[in-house]
C-alpha cells in the first residue's frame, strides 16, 4: 500500500474520518502522499518491506499522533523491535534565537517550533510511560527524525542537537545511514505479530496532576511534555534568560482548553525553574485550586506552601520582584484586586488586576481557556492581556495548545460538548463514539450514582457535579449535611463551604481530590481545574433544551453571583450557563454520565448520545 503514490493521502483521509471521526485537510493528505512514498521507497530497498507500518498512530489518553511506529522483529536479540518515526519535508531550518530546542522554519512564519529530534523523543518517552507491553523494557523502542528532502545545507544548524537511542537525526543526506539503522532494529519476522502486541496493549492509568504535584516541583520528572507544551515550557526558559542577561521584559501566554496541558506546563516550569533558583511563584484566581496545591506540594515541604498564591495579592508588590509569574486559570482574572478585606490605602489607587500580574515580574506567563469563564467579572481573555502588554510596549509570545490530554485525550468529545453547548459552530451533533472516551446518558441520578460506586469500587475516583441550581446550606450544629440536592426521591449534600472538614466530608478545597469527596455534588467553583476518571453531570433546570435551541432559565439558578441583573445581564448569563456545563462535562478522565433533570432536554441528550 505504502507505495501507491498519489491514493496514500485519500486512504489515510478515508481511515481518518472513519475511526477518529476527523476530517484530514488537503495539505495533510499531501503530506501524506509525499513522505511515505518516500518512507516506502526506502523500507522496499533496506530489504524491510514486510515490517509493519502504522501511520498516524494516536498517543494513548492524548489527540496527538505519531507520522509513522514501524514494528518488526529485533534482527539481533530477537523479540519486539519498535522504531517511532517524525517525517519531515524540511529543506530550510535555523534556531529561534540560538535556542537549541526551538526552531524557525519557513512553513509556520515567525512562531518556533520544536526540535523534530526532541519532538520524537518526547513521544518515546511518552510511550515508555503509558503502554503497558514497554514498561520497564530496554532496547525495545527507538526513535528518529527523518528530513527525507533535505540536502543538509538548509537545515545544518539542527546537527548540534543532543542524540540517542530515543532521538536520532537523519536528512536526505544521511539516506544510506537511515537505511542501516532501520536493519539494525528491525527484521520483518513476526512483525504483524509485533505490531497487533503494541495496538492491543493495555494503557496505563494517567498521571493525575494533583497525585504528583509534590513530586513534580521537587524534580520534574513527572511528566513528559509534548510539542506545543514542551515549545511553551523552552520559549519561557529563553525568556527567563534574556531577562537576566539584561534589561529585559516580555509576556508569555499559553492557551488551550480543557485538558490541554496548561497546569502541567504551570507546575513543570514552577520545579525548572525553583531548581534554577528562579524567583517563581504560582498564582490562581481559585480559591480551591490554590488550596489544594498548597495541600498536596506542601505535605512533605511546608515551605513550598508559599510559592502558591492568588491573584488579588500582587496590589503593592515591588515592580519586577519577580523573575517569573505563572498565571495560571488566567481566565479567572478579574476587573481590580479590590474586595472588602482591601485596605483603604489600596483601594484608591488600585490598578487592573492583568497589570499588577504583569508589573509583578520580568516574564509574567498567563495560562488559560477563555471558554472557562463562569463568573460575573472573570475577564481574562487573550486580546486584553496582549492589549495591556502591548500598551507597555512589552514583547508578547502566543503559543496554542491543540492537543488534549483529558477526556481520554479525545479532541472530538471537547468539539463535541463546544458544539452541543452552542459555544462552537455547528449546532449540536449526534455522538459518534471514540473508544478512547465513554459517554453515557444516566436515566436518573441514582442510576448515576450507583454506576460511579461500582467504579469507586475498582478502585477509580469518580464525582458528580451538578449546575448550582438548589439551597446551599450550612451544616447543622450536630455536623450533618443537610441534603439540599434534590431529584425526585434522590437527595445528596453539596460539597462544603468552608476550609474545614465536617464528619467524614473534605473542605471545600479538596472535595475533587479527597476521596472522601464522593457522596457529596460538587459544583463548577469546586471542579473547575481538577480531574478524575469518571464523572457524572447533573444538568438543572437552569439550562433546558426547547425545540431547537438552549433556553438559560436564570430563575432556576441559585448562584448568588448570578443574580444582580445591573451586573449580569440575561445575555451574560446564557453565556456563562453554558461554560459551566462546559467545564463541568469535561473533567472526566475516561468517561462522562450525564443526566438532565428536565424531561424534555433529557430525551434530547438519549437521542444524540443513544
């Protein structure tokens, strides 16, 4: 197949749309035509036209996709061989201000992108992490990146970058080399065999952010970054750097949705960089999150406690006193710093909150999804950032991260729930399954329940959050919670208030992480940043679904934040409705129950989703 120049494209297309439900573009299908019809031509004569070739293999629990994993057969020692391959038409390439990980390259204009060495050896590690049949092997997996059209004297300045067994380099140049290194790992014997073991493999359970925080800021090791997050995580090193060679500031802003990396990016560079005896602190603007980064990063290390604060505490910090802040959950800055604990002193010189953030130190980094804004006054957006940045007349560096890591690292469920929320084009659309992600209607939230405990007990967190469309009581004196949830018969207690724990239920702060935590529904302040592997969704009634279209009934709401029409109009509140129920149906880690207590917006959701 491999050498049928010119259908390669229209086959992977077809492929494509039918298993991954994505449609592939022109430029991919070219793509495609051009560098496995070399790729095959160079198999055939290396004498390796019977190893297997997987092309556009998915990353497990993420939407990112290798060019090519051959598998065959180890032509030495025997066993599994497997060669992960980046393919590339580069002819031109230089580095992005000497950087060695960060690359220009004509194709993509002026934005940096990542070494194609590091780039594959990212994905081998990656690999090495989360398929069951590589853990713990050696001498199993490769990986190399191949400029198949260069000639080596556009693309030079990429020969200094470090090589392993991991990581390789090969250019048009190097063909001969490239042929000898793939017979040295791999014999076509038993390879189909070989490549069914890695298809059909187990995947380990993901990294959970939290779970590893401690960890990750005392080594950072924990995580692998990929592509654009590991771009994001070299160009604020670089920038951090420039700053201290001298007189020099600049913004750095990371965006992506839900699951895309943005915390992990925000914790790794918090450990790089405190290594480096960078002055770094970590600021968000939610209560619960903070908290419980504080909770998990200081248990071994009290000290740590204090490299995580909030927004609203930079209103008289010293101008650049830090090297580095990390803006994270950037989307929940707020108009000023101003609330009823503000000294008058403050108060009448307060300044916007996104200029203290970026008067505050030499490489300010913002973090966030503007499509997670769920309260009156969140502001954080891209443009106003880049505005207030640009008025200092301050260098700013944008960079997207497209790949999806939660949800099973199903893009198509985000697309999905963008779409059947009305917060992307489209309109909503029946669910076409994705193996990686499971999505279900629960008849009733008892059902929900029940099915969540049988996951509970196989040892999987799971949580249900509802929209905040009930009382929300305090506890009674005797420490009882009082079950203002109310579905039918079915009743539960909301998640605390406080930051103390009450009987067996966890603060506020840690209802997500605490495994106390289930038993309690959750709300969007409590969710919003966290994750856990199954997740159920109570839709209210504040959200209901009328012959063609959403209607936000604001009367059904109970959010007191919500109920100044000065301050929230009608147009804002159908706004922020829906990204609730935005970041409420994406927290989960490998699948979502979902059930509305509305009759008629309930059979619309069993009819797409079946």
């Amino acid at each position: 197949m491999l050498s049928q120049a010119g259908r390669l494209g229209t086959t992977l297309a077809t492929q494509m749309r039918t298993h991954m439900n994505r449609t592939a573009s022109p430029a991919e299908a070219r793509s495609w035509d051009a560098s496995l019809a070399a790729l095959a031509a160079d198999l055939e004569q290396a004498g390796l036209g019977g190893v297997e070739v997987l092309a556009e293999y998915q990353l497990p629990l993420s939407s990112k996709r290798i060019d090519v994993v051959l598998a065959g057969e180890h032509p030495g020692r025997g066993g599994p061989s497997y060669v992960v391959l980046e393919l590339k038409q580069w002819t031109q390439a230089s580095l992005f201000e000497g950087e060695a990980e960060l690359v220009l390259q004509p194709t993509y204009g002026p934005r940096p992108v990542l070494h194609p060495v590091a780039q594959v050896r990212a994905y081998g590690e990656y690999l090495l992490d989360f398929v069951h049949v590589l853990h713990g092997t050696t001498d199993v997996l490769a990986g190399a990146a191949y400029l198949h059209n260069s000639l080596d004297d556009g693309t030079a300045a990429l020969r200094g970058y470090p090589q392993d067994e991991l990581g390789r380099l090969f250019t048009g140049r190097d063909r001969g080399a490239f042929l000898d290194y793939l017979r040295g790992r791999l014999s076509p014997t038993n390879a189909s065999v070989h490549a069914d073991r890695l298809l059909r493999s187990s995947v380990a359970p993901s990294k959970q952010l939290l779970a590893v925080a401690a960890e990750e800021i005392r080594t950072r090791e924990q995580f692998v970054l990929l592509d654009e997050q590991r771009v994001a995580f070299d160009l604020v090193l670089h920038e951090v750097e420039k700053a201290r060679r001298g007189d020099h500031k600049s913004v750095v802003i990371v965006s992506g949705g839900p699951g895309s990396g943005k915390s992990v990016i925000a914790l790794s560079l918090l450990g790089e960089l405190g290594r480096r005896g960078v002055r770094v602190v970590h600021a968000t603007g939610s209560r619960s999150f903070t908290q419980t980064l504080r909770n998990v990063a200081g248990h071994r290390a009290p000290r740590t406690r204090a490299l995580f604060r909030y927004f609203n505490q930079f209103m008289d910090a010293e101008r650049n006193g830090l090297d580095v802040l990390i803006a994270d959950e950037a989307h929940r800055i707020r108009e000023t710093s101003v609330n009823r604990y503000t000294p008058a002193a403050l108060r009448t010189e307060a300044k916007r909150q996104v200029d203290e953030l970026i008067d505050a130190a030499r490489v300010p980094v913002f973090l966030l999804d503007q499509n997670q804004v769920v309260r009156p006054g969140e502001m954080g957006t891209i443009e106003d950032i880049e505005k207030h940045a640009r008025e200092r007349g301050l260098d700013v560096h944008r960079i997207d991260l497209s790949t999806q890591y939660r949800s099973g690292g199903s893009a198509a469920y985000v697309d999905w729930v963008e779409r059947l929320l009305g917060l992307a084009p489209g309109g909503p659309e029946k669910w076409a399954g994705d193996e990686r992600f499971e999505v279900r209607t629960a008849p009733s939230p008892s059902a929900m329940e029940a099915v969540l405990a049988e996951k509970l007990t196989a040892h999987q967190n799971a949580r249900m959050a509802a929209g905040y469309c009930w009382p929300w009581s305090d506890p009674r004196k005797d420490g009882s919670l009082v079950l203002d949830v109310q579905i039918g018969e079915w009743s539960r207690p909301w998640n605390l208030k406080g930051d103390r724990s009450v009987g067996d239920a966890p603060p506020a702060a840690l209802w997500a992480s605490d495994e106390r935590g289930f038993g309690q529904v959750g709300c969007v302040y409590t969710a919003q940043g966290f994750e856990y592997e199954w997740n159920g969704v109570l839709l209210g009634p504040d959200l209901v679904w009328r012959d063609d279209r959403w209607v936000a009934v604001r009367k059904a709401n109970r959010d007191p934040d919500f109920r100044n029409t000065k301050t929230v109009s009608d147009a804002d509140f159908d706004v922020l409705v829906r990204n609730v129920y935005k970041v409420l149906l994406t927290r989960g880690l490998r699948g979502v129950y979902v059930h509305s207590t509305d009759p008629e917006t309930q059979r619309f959701l069993d009819q797409l989703i079946g």
